[in-house]
C-alpha cells in the first residue's frame, strides 16, 4: 500500500502560522494540525479540502502518495 505525503507543515511555516493558528483557521484542534503534519492522522475529504482551500492550492499539491 502505498505511504500518504503532505506539504501541510511547510506550506504552514511559509505563512509563518503555528499549529494553534492553523487549527483555528481551520476548526480543529491543534493536536489534529500536528497528528496531520506528522502523518499519523489522513484528513477527511472535506477537511483536506478546506486546507488545501485555505493554502490556494490543489489538493494534490497538499497531500499526494509517495512514489
């Protein structure tokens, strides 16, 4: 199977934002921002959706499988 990548904790430290901030941008808490970044959590659809919305970017630029 293959392994889920994110660009999640760079594109949030390109806009300087901590977890704090990004969670409450998104509606999620922080531990969910960091279980995200760290790949231990996949994100429903829709809330992939927002981050990806929120970051003007697409979907596949924010979350993608590794080759």
């Amino acid at each position: 199977m293959a392994e889920t990548v994110n660009t999640v904790r760079r594109l949030r430290g390109e806009h300087g934002w901590s977890q704090a901030q990004l969670a409450r941008e998104l509606g999620v808490s922080r531990q969910t921002v960091n279980a995200i970044e760290t790949g231990r959590f996949d994100p429903s659809l829709p809330l992939a959706l927002r981050i990806a919305q929120l970051f003007d970017r697409q979907l596949e630029q924010v979350f993608g499988l590794k080759a």
